[in-house]
C-alpha cells in the first residue's frame, strides 16, 4: 500500500492571525478525485466546510500545523518567509510520514524548495513540488482545504474573543484595512495576533510615531 499526501498552506500572506499548514494523506487518491476538490480560495466557507468534513472522513490522516503571528515574527528575525515554509512542511510530512508527497510551492523554484524540505525532513519519501499544486492535485487540494477552514475559524474565535471586526486578515481586506488603521489610532502597537514585521504594520507604525513625535514638538514649542 503505497501512502500519498498533499500539502498546502492557508494564511501566508495574512497581516493578521494564524498561517495554517494542512496536509492530507491516503492510500487511494481516487476516493479524493470523485469529490472535484479544487483550490480552497474559488470556494465558498460552507462548501469548503462541507468537503472538509468529507476530506477527514475519507482520509487515511489529516493535519494541520498553526503558526501563530508572534511565532512568524520571531522566525522572521533569522530566516525569510520561505524557509519558514520549508520548516512547516517538513513538520507536516514528519507527522504524516507518506511514501509520494505532493507540495505546493512557494518559492519561485519549486526544485530548490522541494530540496531544502528533503534536507529537513530526512525520511524516504518521494516529494514532488510545484506551482499550483492545489490546481493540478486533488490531496493538494484537500489540503488547502483543511487548512483554510481550519484558518477560518481560528479568525472567527478572534473576532469574538477580542469584539473587532477584523475582516479576512489579509492585507487587500477593506475591513482588516479599517481595522488596522483604526486600531493604531488609539494604541501604541499592535496586540499579539497581528504579524508585526509586515510591511503593512510597519508603515502604519512609523507613520503613528511620525504623528506623535510631531504632536510633541508642537507641545514642547507651546
């Protein structure tokens, strides 16, 4: 019985919350095809909530890794975004442990990350990586699936626990963008679950503290 996965991630590219790296393993990859999974992002949260449940009952395993902001801050003090993307894929193949992997890549060269992950990983597992994996293989697919609802709802418990309206997360959002201005009106930084070294927060950082050190000279001249 020869074990295959797919893995993919959701949240990468968010200013806000988790990034969620999902992988999905099975013996039989056709029980996955009958379902038409396609990229989690060109489907809707219930439709991608309905397959997930599906996904995870068919599956033979299924995980999903969450990074945190604070985590993804401080990795990015010592490595770059896709060596942060090398290091969660080999911890989603470590615990999956499959014979053929199938990876989404983020790295301009697949090759080169399909090689940096093989250096991590360090088990007999045949991985290929390409770009737009999710379009071309359906356990990729089932795995930007299971990470983006498990991203989803992770967000959702964000929005009640803090009572702001954050929107998606992602920096394009109108709504994360009122949020992400609004907040820092009244703030001195940003909490916890926003990604403090995006160019995003930064911006908004510098210019919060161009402001007030303006309103300070004006006060001291008074």
């Amino acid at each position: 019985m020869v074990l295959i996965a797919g893995v993919d991630e959701a949240g990468k590219g968010s200013v806000i919350g988790h990034m969620c790296v999902g992988g999905v393993m099975i013996s039989d990859e056709k029980i996955l095809e009958r379902l038409g999974l396609r990229d989690s992002k060109k489907l809707t949260p219930k439709q991608r909530q309905k397959l997930a449940i599906r996904i995870e009952t068919d599956a033979d395993k299924v995980f999903v890794l969450t990074v945190s902001a604070n985590q993804i801050d401080e990795l990015r003090r010592v490595m770059t975004m896709n060596r942060i993307m090398v290091l969660c894929a080999a911890k989603v193949l470590e615990e999956l442990k499959p014979d053929i992997a199938y990876l989404d890549a983020p790295d301009v060269k697949p090759q080169r990350f399909k090689e940096h992950v093989a250096e991590k990983y360090r088990h007999k597992t045949e991985i290929i990586s390409e770009h737009r994996a999710d379009e071309n293989y359906s356990l990729v697919a089932a795995a930007s699936i299971i990470a983006k609802v498990r991203r989803d709802k992770l967000i959702e418990e964000l929005k009640e626990k803090t009572g702001y309206e954050i929107g998606s997360g992602y920096p394009a959002d109108p709504k994360t963008k009122k949020f992400m201005q609004e907040w820092i009106q009244t703030h001195e930084t940003y909490p916890t679950f926003v990604r403090k070294s995006w160019k995003t927060t930064k911006r908004l950082l510098q210019e919060k503290k161009a402001k007030s050190t303006k309103f300070s000279s004006f006060t001291e001249t008074l």
